[in-house]
C-alpha cells in the first residue's frame, strides 16, 4: 500500500512508502481512500510546530472513501458505503467533557493524521463511530474539505454569535466554504488577506464578500464578529480593533503565533476572545444536514498521492485558491 509519511519531526518533508494493507481491529472500518484534503494542521504537523504522538506518521483528516472492509462489531455500516473521516478519531466517551456533550475537549481524544495514521494513503483504518456518510450532491474530491475546513469552519461560524456583519482573517478553505455560508443566511462578509493577495481578494468578492483587503486595513464598516483562520497572533488586537462593543473574536486554528501585548481598551467593553478546539460528531450532523439545503461550492486543487508535497508547499505559500486535494 502507498501513503506518504513523516519520517522525523519538523521534516518539512513527507516521503513515500509502502507497507502492508492495514486490517480493521474491532469497531474500525478499512476504508479505501478517494480522496483526502490538506489541511493547515497537517502543515503544522509536517514543520514541527505541533508536537508529533509518534514517528513515522502519515497524515491526512479530511478522508473521503469507500468501506471496503468491516472490523469485529460494526453494526450499520456496509461494504461499498461512502463515508468521511475527521479530524475527530475517537473519544473515552466516560470522562466530564464527554458527558457533557463536550467531547471535542476529551483529554484521551485521538485524531486523524496525528495519533492514528491518516488518509494520505491509498488504504486507512478509522473507529466507525466517528465516520459520517456525506451528501451525495459532492464528488469525492469536492466532499474532502468539508471535513475539517467545513466542520471546524463551521464550529467557528457558530461560535461567532448571530451578528450580521463577519470578518474573516485568512481567506483558505475554510473562509471560502464559510463565505457562501453566510451569504445565504444574509450576512455580509469581510473578507481579510496578506497585503498585496490580489488573487484571495478577488477569490473572496467573487464568493460573495462584500468587501476585501489586507488583514492590517480597517473595513468600511466595524464587524459584529470576526473569526481568524490564518495562525498569526498579531491578528488578535487587530480584529479587537475591527469589531463593536459585545463584539466577539474567535481564534479558530490549532496552533497560532503568540499574541502580543494589547491595551485593555481594546478588549473593554464586553468584547470577547475565544478559541475553538477540534469538533463534535453534533456538528458534523448539523453541517451535513445544513449543506444538504444550503449547498456550498468548493474548490478544490487536485494533487496525486505522491505530489503531497508539493501541495504542502502551494499551501505554505498561500498559492491554494480554495483547498488542496491529494487523490491516491
């Protein structure tokens, strides 16, 4: 079986292998992969800037694929089936946060691409409980950024409150499923990119922004609430300073540069700053129910198996337009 892995950390570099089809251990499906998105984490992973569980690793939590085999006690699923695998992998499902719907916040939790091999492979193995069947309407290749950019973008979407006027730091894949999003629901999107990101700024108008420019200019309207995708602290105080009173800022990466110093004034009058951790098999139920009546487009830019880093570095130099796809 081909896969692309990690072979140290902070390689920046992934390297071909072969190694044996994997078999399902009780509860866990093998899944053949169709397709698998590249995700800003499995960057992180791959430089060195998130601590790696285990070496080598393949990543990859954005799987779209088909059951091609049934571990010991799966019960609702068939041979054939099409499904998703997360970044969510498994959870205890007996501790606090799990009882209390939290399950995105379990300390025992394990994740796709990062404490069990990922979907950068021809063939993988996930727990059945955290695979979804997805809407029919998307091809595999459009269907893979849905389940990170889609989920935890929407995880985000969520937590920013009902404001009509969003901002949104770092025009990717998510920004770009989130954008089509809240257009339908009659919010007007701001969009924030590098300066001189002509092409995400065009990208983001043509997806229905009503406004696009760098992430250090003012918008022409203060923001209700902004989320920010791109994994830079400095962003923080910036979209303070966008948003009005109550206004809510939500940090919705995995990992992000440190925020610098801020005068209070900026966070005063009941603004508030959040992150956003992960997902829950509840917004995957939500998100999947809520594009199978609201549809959104994705982009995406399609890379063979072996090409992964090559789309790694198209990413690392914000040269995708949408989301990277790599296809076995």
């Amino acid at each position: 079986m081909r896969a692309m892995s990690l072979p140290t950390a902070g390689h920046g570099r992934l390297e071909p292998i072969d190694h044996a089809v994997p078999e399902p251990g009780p509860g866990q499906l093998r899944i053949h992969v169709r397709a698998c998105g590249v995700c800003r984490t499995d960057l992180h992973i791959v430089d060195g800037e998130l601590p790696v569980p285990h070496l080598p690793l393949v990543p990859g939590h954005e799987i779209v694929g088909t059951i091609e085999a049934l571990g010991a006690d799966v019960t609702g699923m068939a041979i054939g089936t099409r499904v998703g695998v997360p970044w969510l992998g498994w959870t205890c499902g007996t501790c606090g946060e799990c009882l209390r719907g939290r399950e995105n916040l379990c300390e025992q939790a394990r994740f796709t691409g990062y404490h069990v091999d990922g979907g950068f492979a021809a063939v993988t193995v996930a727990d059945a409980r955290y695979c979804f069947p997805l809407p029919t309407d998307y091809s595999d290749v459009h269907a893979a950024p849905l389940l990170c950019a889609g989920l935890i973008g929407y995880r985000a979407y969520r937590m920013a409150g009902e404001g009509t006027r969003l901002g949104l730091y770092g025009f990717g894949a998510a920004a770009h499923i989130l954008t089509q999003l809240a257009v339908q629901e009659g919010r007007r999107v701001f969009a924030f990119t590098r300066r001189g990101d002509a092409a995400s700024q065009a990208f983001a108008r043509e997806l229905g922004a009503i406004w696009a420019g760098a992430s250090d200019e003012a918008p022409p309207e203060p923001l209700d609430a902004a989320i920010i995708f791109a994994p830079a602290g400095v962003l923080v105080p910036e979209a303070l300073r966008r948003t009005v009173r109550g206004g809510v800022v939500v940090c919705a990466g995995i990992h992000m540069s440190d925020i610098p110093a801020f005068p209070y004034r900026l966070l005063w009058e009941e603004r508030v700053i959040r992150s956003v951790a992960n997902l829950t098999r509840e917004d995957a139920r939500l998100f999947f129910a809520l594009i199978s009546q609201r549809p959104v487009g994705t982009r995406p830019q399609v890379y063979p198996l072996d090409q992964a880093n090559d789309a790694l570095d198209a990413l690392r130099q914000g040269r995708i337009q949408g989301a990277a796809v790599l296809v076995p």
